[in-house]
C-alpha cells in the first residue's frame, strides 16, 4: 500500500462516511425530529447547531490523525511531533469550527429577516470573507529573502522569453511538503503565491511552475475557476434549501439543508475535476504552442508530484473521479481537452464551501488532517 493509495482510502471513507450519514438523516428527517424547527434563533438554538458541529469535527478526528499524522510520518513524508501537529490541528479545528456557528447563525438570522434573498447575501458575504481573510494571512507569511529574490528574476526573465506576462509573484513560508500556494486576488490585485520549497527546483522548472498560473491567470481560467466554485456553492445551498423539511430559518431548516448540501458537495467531487483537468491540460497546450518544451513541462510535473503523494501514474477511472490535477504520465499524451475548462475549480468549490458548514471541506485525500491545505488545497 503506497502513500498515494493510503490516502485515497483514507479520502474515500471520509467523504463516503459523511455522504452516508448525511443520505441517512434525510431520509429519516433526522433533524426535524431533534432539532427546533421555530422560526427564532436563541441560546437553545445555537447550541444545537454547536452539537453539531462538534459531531463533524469527533467524526473525522481518528481520519485527520491517520492522515496529518500517522501516514505522513509512516511515510516520511513528515518528521514533525505529534505535539507539534496536534497543536496546530486543534488550533485549526477549533477556528473552523467557530465559523461554522458564525457562518450558520448567519444564515439563519439573514433568512428570518429578508427570506430567501437573505440566505443569498449571507453566503455570499460568508464566501467573500473567506476568500479575502485567506489571502491576507497567506501574504503575511512572505519572505523577502535576497536569494528567494534572485530566483525569481531569474525564472521571470525565462517566462517572458514564452511571451507570458507575470504577475507579482510572492513566496511564502510554509510547514507541509504538500504546500503548493496558488493564485490569490481579483482583477489588477491578483498575486501568484509559491511556497519556499519551490525555490529548490532548477529556474526552468521554476519558471515552468510560475508561467503555468501566469496563464491561467492570462487565459481567464482563473476567473472562470472562481466564479464556477462561487456559483456552485450558491446555487446548489439554496436548490438544497428546497428539499423536503429543509429551509433557512431554522435550525432543523438549515440543518437538513447542509445534510442536501453535502450530497451536492460529493456530486461536485465527481465532476468537477474534469474541469479542473481540463485547465491544466489547455494550459499546457498553451505555452507549449508559446514555446515551451514538453519535456519541460513534464519534468517539472514529476517534480511537483513527488512533493504531493508521488504518484506519477494512475488507472483512468482512479483519475478521472478523484485527481483534479492531471498526473504526469497524462501530460506526456498529447490528447484533445474537451469540455469546460477552469482552473482549480475543484478545490476552490471546496474551499468556498466553508461558507454553506461544507462537511467535505477538508475530508477528501489531499488534505485530511492536514490543517495547512484546509484553506488552500494542493494545485497544480
């Protein structure tokens, strides 16, 4: 049993779990039997909604020790104490937690006063806020160290030689391997972030690295990533809202609406990956028609790989429903993308989640017990 393989087991009994608990309380209205299903929000009501959240963070407990920490270490794939991790994981359960019952009295404070357009502005005030603190405490990690800053002009002098135009680009310190940064910002504000790690590679591959979030930056994939994750969230909370015995302005209401809202989440886990993949591979096809050799492009992809799980090839079908990031055996194969393209749209749909109490935020394998890529997941 590899790590790889490990992982995806430990992803699949999470989310599997979840799904299974959440189907459960649908069909047996769960909820509506324990829960209050008045239209008020007071002490007894918030409690309720803090049993469970508690509930979620008890069940994947025993899922995020085997993954933040047994695996890793079995693995040496980390060296840190459990004391160390343990630390930083209750500091992170604990903040995720409390934004949950932020987020859910939220929820049901704005639905009571302005109904169903109220639920609507408080998700999406809720995803914004998520969105915007991330990237700030993202950017406070930076190093301005001189030989992090003689890498990257290095590496940007070789990204415009592709023709591809870079934004400001930052690199941030970090404590898991499995770190990768990505893109933060909108419009003129957006940044490219890399962790420290990267700064090891050789500068083409660094510049590979560099020059692939420039264009998803440059091609708008990054846009539309954003966009598709904001409205899939939205969208699919308030579709949930519908379902028998489900609502807003109760707990019971929100409650069942978040058990619907997982199934929808574990829909998305299924396709949107493709989508994310999609991004890759026209991104790849992209610069390659700019300039830049395959073979560069794949030896960087194998780099990156063996920072994640270090599993350069995959059987399809393993790929297809749970890899948003193409594996680099795919890269070599010059295949047609087809279908809908943005740029991970997979992982930021499950990020934005937080927003709508989204149980499979941080149960899938790339970052089960791992508190650092709760916020942003592994990209490519």
């Amino acid at each position: 049993m590899s790590y790889a393989r490990s992982r995806l087991l430990l992803g699949v009994t999470g989310v599997g779990s979840l799904v299974t608990i959440s189907f459960a309380a649908l069909l047996s209205g769960l909820p509506q039997r324990f829960m209050s299903g008045e239209e008020i929000y007071g002490v007894s009501e918030f409690l309720q909604l803090a049993i469970v959240t508690g509930m979620f963070i008890l069940w994947l407990m025993p899922l995020d020790f085997l993954g933040g920490f047994l695996l890793p270490n079995m693995f040496q794939r980390s060296s840190q104490s459990f004391q160390s991790w343990f630390r930083k994981y209750v500091r992170a359960v604990a903040s995720q937690g409390l934004l949950f019952l932020v987020f859910g009295s939220l929820i049901i404070f704005f639905s009571q006063i302005f109904g169903w357009l109220g639920g609507l502005m408080a998700i999406s005030f809720a995803i914004a806020g998520c969105f915007f603190v991330r990237n700030r405490l993202l950017l406070n990690r930076q190093t301005d160290s001189e030989s992090s800053s003689e890498k990257l002009v290095e590496a940007i002098g070789l990204i415009q030689s592709w023709q591809v135009f870079v934004p400001r680009t930052v690199v941030v310190e970090h404590g898991d391997i499995g770190f990768t940064g990505g893109i933060v910002g909108l419009g003129e504000d957006v940044k490219i972030v890399i962790p420290h790690a990267w700064l090891e590679f050789d500068t083409e591959q660094l510049a590979t690295a560099i020059a692939r979030r420039a264009a998803a930056i440059d091609s708008g994939s990054y846009s539309r990533g954003l966009m598709l994750a904001f409205a899939w969230n939205v969208g699919g909370f308030l579709l949930c809202s519908l379902l028998p015995g489900a609502g807003l302005t109760s707990v019971a209401g929100l409650v069942t609406t978040v058990c619907g809202f997982t199934l929808w989440s574990f829909l998305g886990l299924l396709i949107l990956p493709t989508v994310s993949r999609n991004a890759s591979l026209q991104i790849d096809r992209q610069l390659m028609q700019q300039g830049m050799p395959v073979q560069l492009i794949v030896n960087t992809a194998s780099e990156l790989d063996q920072l994640q799980d270090g599993e350069p090839e995959r059987p399809r079908w393993i790929e297809t429903i749970f890899h948003p990031v193409p594996s680099v055996a795919s890269r070599e194969r010059d295949q047609p993308v087809r279908g809908i393209a943005a740029w991970n749209v997979a992982r930021t749909t499950l990020f934005f989640s937080w927003a709508c109490l989204g149980f499979l935020s941080r149960s899938v394998h790339c970052n089960v017990g791992r508190p650092e890529l709760w916020t942003m997941l592994p990209t490519d």
